[in-house]
C-alpha cells in the first residue's frame, strides 16, 4: 500500500515517522519547498540556525518530548526562564515574579481579579459553551475592563492581530492552562538546544533511514479521486503519481485549491522580522507584549531565552498577526515592512540604534496557524474524510486545539497514521 504526505512540516514528518516505524514501508512525503519543516522550519546564519518564527515548548508537551527522546536529542532539551513583559504606556513592565506584578500598572484589584480568572479557569471542566463566547466578552463578565484593556487585550492583540476581539473563550482557557511550569521565579519553557532544526534533520534522517522517501521542490497541485475514492496526486515536475492513501497536511484553504469542496477554515498570516544585533534590545526579558500604536504586537529577544554566545550575536524577533490581503503588512515590499518595524522599534526602545542591527530576514505568510474563532471546535476536521483514503491532518486537526503548537502537529500526524494503520470501525 503507498501512502502520498502532501507536506514536510512536522505533522507530514511525523505521520511518515510513525508509519515507517510500525512497519508500513511506502511512504513518500512530497514538499513545495526546497526545505523541510514548514513552520517550523529555520534560517541558516553563519555557523548556526535559527527558527524563522520563534520557537518555544511546554513541559505538557508530551509527543514532541517523547519524539525528540526518540531521536536520540533528549539530552540538548533544557528547561530555561522565558520572561514576559507588556509595554504600556511608554514604559516596560516585566511581569514574572509577584513583585513585578505588583510594580507593574495592574491595580491591586485587578491583581486579585487576575490570579481569581487564572484560579476559575484551572479549576473549570472544559466546556462546549466556551466555544460559543468570546474571550473578551468572558473576561469583561468575569474581570471587568480595566484587566481586559491593560493585560488580555495586549496578550490577545500579539497572537491575534486584529481578530483578538474574536477569539473564543475556549482558546484563553487552554492557552492558561498549559502555562503550568511556573515557579516563583517566573516561568521555564523548553528549547532543544541548537536549534528545533535537530529536531526537522533528525526526523528526515530517521524517516529516510527506514526507506521513506521525501521529495522537495514538488508542489502538488491537484488530488485526484474517481469513484468517492482517491487515487493519487498531481506533483509539479513529478506528473501523475498513484497511492492508495494521501494524508493532506495543508491547511484547507491551501487543500481546496487542489481539491475543490474541502470546508474553509479561517487562517491568519504573520510577518516576523529576525534581526542580528550587536547589542542587547532588552536587557532581559525575551517576550514583550506591545500595547502602543506600532505595527507589530510583540518583540521576542531569543537571545534573552537563549545565551547570546551560542551565536555570537544578539537575535530578536519583531512580529505581527496579519488578517487579510489588505493588510500593507502584506502588500509593502519586505524592505518597507522592516523599515516601519525599525522606526517601531525606535519609537519603543529609545537606546535602540539602526546602526546595531548587522542583518534581518523576514518570513512573511499569509497562511501561518488558525485562528480560533467562536464555533471553531464545530469545524474541526476529523482525519479520515468522506472520500476513502483520503486523510487531513495539520494544524487545523482536533490535535491542535485549543493551542496550535508543534506538539499539536506531532500528535497530529501520529494520530492520522493510527487510523491508516489501524482504521477505526
Ligand atoms: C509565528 C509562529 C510561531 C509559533 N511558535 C510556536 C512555539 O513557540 N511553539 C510551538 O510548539 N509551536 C509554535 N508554532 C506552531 C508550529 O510551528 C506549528 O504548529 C507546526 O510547525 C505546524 O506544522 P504542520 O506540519 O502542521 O504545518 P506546516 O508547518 O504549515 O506544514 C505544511 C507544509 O506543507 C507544505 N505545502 C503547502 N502546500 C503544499 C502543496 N500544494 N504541495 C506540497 N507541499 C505543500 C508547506 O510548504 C509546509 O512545509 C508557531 C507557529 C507560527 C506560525
């Protein structure tokens, strides 16, 4: 039996990965681009890489844990503080430690609102209704303005962009709960040390150890079915090609142009500019929620998570959510975008010179991660279809919410092949 993976990011690496590992033997994974790892793919700078968008995990992220203990990398994964701050009102405001709390623009009442929602929503069993109200209009009811304005609408605004108002109550309470490995020092995330490149090469070495074949610089641009049954894939360059099963690890919207009928899932875009620095932006906090008017909602300086000798120089990520086409996010030339994130910066940062910024890069999609609207989870897509042999799995999959992660789409594509494996009756 051949089983066609449209897509090498790590849901199409990790459905080969297991099926290859249970003993199926022809699986080809067939990748648009020149490289492997989607989202989670990386720049090469110098002697080192780097994600293109920045890249960090959770202690609850069981599957990724597990996959890269597998491949032999567990010993580079290590737990380090990961700071957050808000920018509000001109100034920065870390907010880790109780102390910080407290120094920070937050009233003492809204303090106590803020540990009462984070208690309620530990403490709460998850609920369909979540899906059906919007965070916003949760915390309002639940917490009242002044936290909305001053805490969760940077938070919302920075993954959000101009959906933050949109978004379902359900995401906030997962994305709270898994943000468990807190002390009270702050709070540890993980990072494989190197890079999750190790992670994106050890999977190709594995999958292609155990005779899978992976195939880039192929865009497949049609699914073909005769009969409610799929036959094979139409690759640019590669022709007609036949299989039995196809795993679709694109996001719907990108499957519909190749499969019409598929339902649409809303999708945001990001633009995340990396810039080499010789010097320190921060001095140590490595995520900075904005909430003045610039055109990025967050700053991530990867080098204060990371140490900066790992790579010689300082690294920070400036980052915005975009929503439609319309966006000049999206229509300005890449040198125009950068240029209106360094006068942001310069507007932010008052130390901050041009002049210490050796190199960027910008990863700019208009299709990066769902967003979770009210009634999305009625949406979600189950991984076998009602065409036979034709499987979806991704970042839009049941694995993936309420909190697209790389875990997701591990769990994601292990769980597809388990239905291919093993179907369920
Ligand atoms: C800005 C940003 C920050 C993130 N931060 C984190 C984080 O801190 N921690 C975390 O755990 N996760 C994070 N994620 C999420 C994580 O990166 C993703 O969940 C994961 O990498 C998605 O993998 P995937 O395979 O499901 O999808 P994708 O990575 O999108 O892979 C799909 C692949 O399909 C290919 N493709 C598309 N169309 C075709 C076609 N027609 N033919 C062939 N190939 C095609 C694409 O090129 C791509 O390689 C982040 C994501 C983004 C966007």
């Amino acid at each position: 039996m051949k089983t066609i993976i449209i897509g090498g990011g790590l849901t199409g690496l990790a459905a080969a990965y297991r099926m290859l590992k249970d003993g199926v033997s022809d699986v080809a994974i067939l990748e648009r681009d020149s490289e492997l790892g989607g989202m989670a793919a990386s720049y090469h700078i110098g002697d080192y890489h780097i994600e293109k968008y920045y890249h960090h995990i959770f202690a609850s992220d069981r599957e990724l844990i597990g996959l890269i203990a597998d491949l032999g990398l567990g010993g580079d994964l290590q737990w380090l503080k990961g700071t957050t701050g808000y920018h509000i009102d001109g100034k920065i405001y870390p907010m880790n430690t109780p102390l910080e709390l407290l120094r920070s623009p937050l009233s003492i009442m809204d303090l106590i609102r803020l540990a009462r929602v984070v208690f309620t929503i530990k403490g709460a069993k998850d609920s369909p209704a979540l899906d059906n109200i919007t965070a916003k209009e949760w915390i309002l009811d639940n917490a009242g303005n002044s936290l909305y304005e001053r805490f969760f609408e940077p938070l919302l605004r920075s993954k959000f962009g101009n959906s933050h108002d949109k978004v379902s109550a359900a995401w906030l309470f997962g994305r709270i709960r898994i943000r468990s490995n807190r002390s009270a020092s702050g709070e540890k995330l993980g990072y494989l040390r190197g890079g999750f490149y190790r992670l994106i090469a050890g999977l190709t070495e594995s999958i292609t150890g155990m005779g899978g074949e992976i195939v880039t610089d192929c865009e497949v641009s049609e699914v073909a079915i005769e009969n409610g049954k799929v036959g094979g894939v139409v690759a640019e360059g590669h022709g007609y090609l036949e299989s039995d099963a196809v795993i679709s690890t694109v996001s719907p919207h990108a499957l519909s142009r190749v499969l019409p009928g598929v339902s649409d899932i809303p999708y945001q875009g990001t633009a995340c500019a990396l810039f080499g620095m010789a010097e320190p932006l921060m001095e140590e906090l490595y995520w900075l929620n904005i909430k003045s008017e610039v055109p990025f909602g967050a700053v991530v300086e990867h080098t204060n998570f990371l140490p900066a000798t790992d790579y010689g120089e300082h690294l920070v990520y400036v980052t915005a959510y975009l929503q439609n086409k319309d966006d000049p996010r999206w229509n300005s030339s890449a040198q125009e975008l950068v240029d209106s994130y360094l006068s942001g910066l310069e507007k932010l940062f008052p130390n901050f010179r041009r002049s210490d910024v050796g190199w960027w890069r910008l990863a700019r999609d208009i299709e990066t991660a769902p967003v979770y609207l009210t009634g999305y989870a009625g949406n979600i897509p189950t991984y076998s279809t009602d065409v036979s042999g034709l499987y979806l799995a991704g970042m839009f999959s049941a694995a993936n919410y309420p909190e697209r992660s790389m875990n997701g789409s591990i769990l994601a594509g292990f769980e597809c092949a388990g239905e291919i494996i093993a179907p369920i009756d």
